[in-house]
C-alpha cells in the first residue's frame, strides 16, 4: 500500500461537534426540497474524500467504513479514475450504445468476461445500477428457458424496482406499501449458520430449499434461482460450505438458470474478484454494480453466451446502459484493482479486522456473531447472553461512533448488524484508528447495556 498517494490527510479529525453547522443548515434546506422518503445514514454532508476520508461541509474528516455501501473501493476520487472521467467527458458524454457504438462500452465486456467465474464462452450487457442488472437477469432467463418461476431467498436484497421488490425480502423500508409486487417470486429459507438449528450443514440447508422448490413449483417450472453469495443488506450472512455448490449442481441438472447476485461482493471486495470464486461455484449469470467503476453509475449482467444470445436484438439495454463515460471510469477502475492487488488487500484488511472483531465477541456478549470474508464483515448484536436481535444498542453503535468520526453502516433484517465496507485502498493506521474507535464504541456501550 506505500505506492498509494493521497490526496487528503488519511486521519480522522474532528473541528465541530457532528453534526457541525454548516450540516445542521443543508439539513433545513434538505427538509425544503428534497422528498422525506429519501433517507441518510449520517446527517453530515460530505465537501471531498479520498482514500478512507470522507472531509464533510465543516472541516471534520471522517474515517469511511461504508465506502458509498460498497462502491468507492479505489476511493472515493481515484486518480486514475478521475483522469478517465475527465478525457472522456471531453470527447462525448453520451451517443447512446444502441444508436452510435463505441469501443469502450465493448472492452468492458471484454474485461467481465475475462475476470467472472468459468471459462465458458460469455455475454455481457452493462445497465445503470444493481436493480437494473438483476431484473435483466431474470428477463434473459426467463426468455432463454420459457419458464416463469424464480426463486429468491429470506434475508435477501436485490434491488427497488417492483420486480427486484418482490425478489427481497425485507418490508420496511423496502417494500411496505409499494405493492402489488411481480408474480412468481417463491422465496426459500436460506443457510444462516448463526440462527439456524444446530448441526445443519449447508448442503442439508439446501436439501431442505430443493424439498420446497420440487413441492412448491416442480423442478420444470423454475426459470431461475437467484442469490447473493454472502447476503448484503440482510445482514452479511455467509451461508454454510456447501449450500451453495448443492444448489448450483441441482440448478444444473433441471436447466434452472443459476444467478449469483454479486452486485456488493463483486470487484475483490470479499478478497476474489468474485465472492463466487470463494465457493468454488460457476454462474451462469452474475449480475455487477456498486465496486465496478469508482463511483460513477454503472451496472452489468455477464453470463452464458448461449444464454444472452438467445434475446432477440432489442429486447436488451437501455438510453444510458454502458454510458461511455461510466465505461472510461470502470476501465480505469479495473486497472487500478489489478495494478495494486485490491483483491490481496480485501483479504489483508479482513485478517486486521477479523481477528480484532472476534477478540471482542469472545469477551462480551451483546455481539453474537462476527462473519464476513475479506473487507466486507459484520457483527450481529444481541441481547446479552442470549440470541435475540438487539437493534437499539447496534442504532446506538453507529451513532456514538459517528460522533468521535468514523462512518459505520447497520443492516440486517432485525436491524441488529453493524457492517464494516471500508474503501479497499484504506491505509492500515487509519483502519486500525477506526477500529479502536469501534471497540471502545461497543465496550462502553455494552457496559450501559447491562446497567
């Protein structure tokens, strides 16, 4: 990491209380104009970031254990990845990929078909943001096998739209009262090592969803079964080894399209270019977002050509799908993960973190779990002594330590996960920093928690 050059300081530093008062303002006139359904994570106001800081309107720099939800891996302001935003901005910001091509909309296919799992032959088509790339998905799989069902899982997040709505799980905020939803969604149970029975393995866990789908809908009837290769917003759950190659190798046998969701492991973020290569699974479509390009919109479905090919032409894309400067920016961004080994260090920053976070489980007992693999980790809070989600103390978590300046995210669909997706390009004194502040954070919290 010492061939890294930022910009900004890389050290948390606080000049106001947090919410400062610049902040407080863009809040009030935030309240005027923009809608109330729209939520933040922090109520501060980001001015520049760079590397693992994010500087907001007042001065305060912030340490990042978001990265934008998974997105700003390189950085928030990559060089590489501004450079290409900027020569391209030059030449065109727009034609439209399916009115006037151009080369770099093709060498990124290029690229996801050299870097997603398998050495089958693939198709790519790139879109605008992770919702829009799953419900593609199962358009092409729909199409490709005549079949209608789709099989989706608990705790699963997929997207906003009404059928990537109807595939997640969660209802509040994400789906309540914005119904009705696409039909044919069937959702299964899904391998939670943590809250499942005692003793079950993951290909038991996926015996039992094979039961359901053969009862349920009948092998004949599933167009596809999609899932997230380590859940995200449901709270970071890795399923147990083996769940996921049974289901795969079923998928298989019947002609079900199988759909690896990596939309936030993607892009070394779980220390392999793909959280697919960790389960030693081959997809027959991976749906792509978030780490892909720096920050910049853009999305993408790579997957079997037989299976792309298959749509008739214009039954695929979009009027900014592919945006040429989104393309310079993924291109770069690319570059950058292999020039510095961003998927090593996903896996360097997770054996800094994890052996610090497991150490803390084991002495207090209002975290219950700690999982995650590479630079995406969590810990699930829980009563004390028991396993009951306590959503409070994780609420309190992340607000205490956003007021001594680190930016923590929650998930989970009890609300009980504090989720740790610092930028890949985080120098190791300033993750070490955070996670001190996190520590001390749960240690204080935990001791209140029992008064």
């Amino acid at each position: 990491m010492t061939d890294i050059r930022y910009r900004l300081p890389q050290k948390r530093a606080l000049v106001t209380e947090l919410p400062g008062p610049r902040s407080l303002a863009l809040t009030a006139r935030r309240k005027a104009a923009v809608a109330a359904g729209v939520g933040s994570s922090v109520p501060v106001y980001a001015a520049d970031a760079d590397g693992g800081v994010v500087v907001d309107v007042d001065g305060n720099s912030l340490v990042d254990l978001g990265a934008g939800i998974a997105v700003t891996s390189v950085g928030a302001s990559n060089p590489a990845v501004a450079q290409a935003v900027s020569e391209q901005a030059g030449h065109f910001t727009h034609t439209c990929f399916m009115v006037t091509p151009y080369e770099s909309y093709v060498r990124v296919a290029e690229e996801l078909a050299a870097l997603t799992p398998g050495d089958h032959e693939k198709r790519s088509v790139l879109f605008n943001s992770g919702a829009e790339a799953v419900e593609n998905a199962v358009k092409v799989a729909r199409l490709a096998t005549g079949r209608d069902a789709v099989v989706a899982f608990d705790h699963a997040y997929h997207g906003r739209t009404n059928l990537t709505m109807a595939l997640t799980a969660k209802s509040m905020p994400y789906k309540a009262h914005f119904g009705p939803f696409a039909p044919e969604i069937y959702r299964m149970p899904m391998s939670y090592p943590f809250r499942d029975e005692a003793g079950l393995t993951g290909e038991q866990a996926a015996r039992r969803v094979i039961s359901q789908i053969e009862k349920q809908i009948g092998a004949d009837g599933v167009a596809a079964i999609i899932i997230e290769p380590i859940q995200g917003e449901g709270g970071f759950i890795v399923p147990a080894a083996g769940f996921l190659p049974t289901l795969v190798a079923w998928a298989r046998q019947h002609g079900v399209v199988f759909i690896a969701d990596e939309v936030q492991t993607g892009f070394a973020r779980t220390g392999a270019w793909f959280a697919s290569e960790d389960e030693g699974i081959v997809p027959d479509i991976v749906t792509m977002a978030k780490g892909i390009a720096g920050g910049m919109p853009l999305a993408a479905i790579t997957g079997r050509a037989e299976l792309l090919d298959a749509v008739h032409p214009g039954g695929l894309g979009g009027t900014y799908g592919g945006n040429p400067v989104a393309c310079a920016a993924a291109l770069a961004s690319i570059e950058t993960m292999r020039e510095f080994d961003l998927p090593a260090r996903a896996r360097h920053i997770g054996d800094l973190a994890l052996g610090r976070l497991r150490a803390l489980a084991a002495e207090l007992d209002v975290i219950g779990d700690v999982r995650g693999r590479g630079a995406m980790l969590a810990m699930e809070f829980v009563e004390p002594g028991g396993t009951e989600p306590d959503p409070d103390i994780t609420k309190a978590i992340a607000a205490k330590a956003l007021e001594q300046g680190v930016i923590l995210l929650t998930c989970g669909t009890y609300g009980n996960v504090i989720r740790l997706l610092p930028p890949l390009v985080i120098g190791d004194e300033l993750l070490g920093d955070a996670l001190d502040v996190v520590e001390a954070t749960i240690r204080t919290l935990a001791g209140s928690n029992r008064g």
